[in-house]
C-alpha cells in the first residue's frame, strides 16, 4: 500500500478491497485509484472547465474528465460538504467504497486537498434518465418500453440493496430521474448514495434541495426534513410515473397553475384509462399490462401515508410480476377505487403547485416540494 496514504485513507482502502473481493492495495490493479491528487483532477477535466461540465445540484458540480490510461470519469466537485480534515473526509466516504452493487454508480475514490471535497464516479455513457425524459436528449426517443421497463427494475434493486442488504443499511436521501445514470446499455445506476452523510450538520434541507428534486419530496420528508426509507419509496414511486407518462414531477398549465404527477395519473388510473397515462412517445408500442402495473406500483409507492407504502423488497418483485396476488389486491385498493376520495380538495404546496391534500391533522397528499 502506498507510504503516503493517510491512516483514514489507508483504512479506506481497506474496507473497499474487502467490500468488492478485490485486492485494490496494489496501484497497478486496473483503473481504480481510491485516493486522486487535485493535480490529476485538474488535468483529468481540463482545470474544471464549463465546457466539462455535465451536472449541477445542490452539493455541487460534477465534470466529464478522463485519466491517463484514457478511461473516463465523473468528478462531483462538493460545494456544501462538511468541514474537516482529509482523515475526518476519508472516514466519512468509506462507507461509498464499501457499499457496491450493480445497479449502483460505482465509486472510484476521492480527493481532499486543502478546502476541496471531491468525489470521483464511473463515467456514464448514456447520461441520465432525466436527459432522455425531459432534457436534451428526450427528442431522440432512445428509451422504448423494454429498457424503461429494465430502468425502473434496476433503479428498484439498486433501492432494496441500499435499503435491506448494505452495511451499514444506507437512506439514499435524493432519488430524482437525474440520480438515475444509464451506462453504454441503458442498464440503470443510481448515483448520489450516501452523501447525505456529507451535508453539514444543521444545515436547512430546503437549502440543499434543488428545484428538480422538489417534486419528488415526500410530504413528511417537506413537513420534518428527516429523510427515511419511506421517502426514497415516495421518490422511486415519483420515478415509476415518469416512466409511464413522460411527464415531469411538476408539470406548468397554463402561465401559472402547476400540478403534480401523481394528482395527474390518479384520476385516470382509478377509470382504467391506461392508454392516456402513456407516454406518446412509445407511439403506443408498449405492454399495456406492464404499464398498467408501472403505474399501480408507482401510486402505490406516492401513498399519503408512510406506513401503506410498499417497501423496496415487495417493489421489486411486483415490477417483475413475480407478485400476482399482491398486485390483484394492491389493485382493489381503496386508493383506486372509482368513488375513492383520497384526493379531494386542491391546494397550494411549498413549491406553488395545486395538489390535493386532507384534513389538517392528515399528511399531505402529493409531495410536489
């Protein structure tokens, strides 16, 4: 192992080896560098050049770059992270090289130097999901019914090894359609695990959420600012709808009404009108027995009440239609019943959005913060 490496780095390294079956204390083992000098980082993305850039969030910037074996990275340059030492930084990331898991955007290493926080990434050939629904890439159409379907599969497995099989078992704390990278085969990775242990203790969470990830909060997580199992459930189920629809979390009608994606899809979902919650982008070339399903788990998962929503061990099976008889009772539940009035009056949320919520001693229904 290298003579310089800190103590906390050492252990680092360690502990990644250990969690992947690999011998990573040999510096010649591959393209993995667990700890980069901000001088390779600076070369790696041309001194942090916009014409780098590729992401921007809350926590920071993240940039395109390339090493000098010629494999490609994402370097997420922290702008809100904890102050501290490198030892206090490396203990703090160890849980990123011990958490690894296919569907998970892997973790390459980090960088302290002097005030900079830097986390390095896999670099992800396909960009996000976010891209290809709404962004520069959704008028190319690259994402038929087969690989969303394999998406929301994946991004789901990704959420039940965080939350039942990682050690430590890990909140992801932001799940938002950018989070969710694609790589050269559109096979999901979310990316942005655990880093909600490198926020600053004290800091208001409304301050470190961007306004793309306001739709996906759920109404507990806007209410208590605690994130929890339950509100990365919420936020996947946000995801599942994207998929379906095509429609953004929040969607503008008009110069000043807004509405959330769940109060949309309801309403059709409870009339059975499936064909009209498509996207029209599928062109109608889609499994309406598969998207049906994408939608009933989804609005399942957007329940007002934290305790009726699924966890991410019955999610994944239910996605699979491994799960017929969970999926036939989930689908007379009272939440799509006809004359169900589980949304009912419309009022403004935190972010403007007209969105239903109950009674004042009841949570909000739609999370559009």
């Amino acid at each position: 192992m290298h003579p310089k490496l800190s103590r906390a780095a050492r252990r680092f390294l360690c502990c990644a080896g250990a969690a992947s079956g690999e011998d990573l204390s040999d510096e010649g083992s591959g393209s993995l560098r667990w700890v980069f000098s901000l001088r390779e980082l600076r070369s790696a993305t041309n001194s942090f050049n916009y014409d780098n850039k590729i992401g921007e969030g809350p926590l920071g910037s993240v940039y395109w770059g390339q090493v000098w074996d010629g494999s490609q990275i994402a370097v997420k340059r922290l702008n809100n992270a904890k102050n501290g030492t490198e030892v206090e930084f490396a203990s703090e990331v160890e849980i990123l090289g011990r958490i690894r898991h296919k569907n998970l955007l892997s973790f390459r290493g980090y960088c302290a130097d002097g005030p900079e926080r830097i986390l390095v990434y896999d670099y992800m050939a396909n960009s996000s999901l976010y891209a290809h629904l709404h962004g520069p890439l959704s008028a190319e159409c690259l994402l038929d019914w087969r690989r969303r379907a394999s998406i929301a599969i994946g991004a789901a497995r990704a959420l039940l090894y965080l939350h039942h099989n990682a050690t430590p078992q890990t909140i992801h704390g932001s799940i938002k359609a950018t989070n969710v990278l694609l790589d050269s085969d559109f096979q999901a990775h979310v990316g942005d695990f655990g880093l909600i242990k490198l926020i600053p203790d004290g800091m208001d969470h409304e301050k470190i959420t961007s306004e793309n990830q306001r739709g996906y909060l759920a109404p507990e997580y806007i209410m208590f600012g605690k994130p929890t199992a339950g509100c990365d459930v919420y936020s996947f189920g946000i995801i599942l709808l994207e998929l379906a629809s095509g429609k953004r979390p929040i969607e503008k009608s008009g110069s000043v009404k807004t509405y959330g994606i769940r109060n949309w899809v309801l309403p059709l979902a409870k009339e059975g009108r499936y064909d009209e919650i498509a996207d029209s982008k599928l062109s109608d070339k889609f499994s309406e027995h598969e998207l049906k399903r994408m939608v009933l788990v989804g609005l399942a998962c957007t329940h007002s009440e934290p305790e009726k929503r699924p966890t991410m061990l019955e999610v994944v099976p239910l996605l699979k239609g491994e799960s017929k008889e969970t999926l036939l009772k989930l689908e007379r539940d009272e939440l799509f019943r006809p004359d169900s009035t589980v949304s009912s009056q419309g009022t403004s949320t935190p972010d403007g959005s007209t969105d239903s919520v109950p009674r004042k001693d009841q949570e909000l229904e739609l999370a559009g913060a």
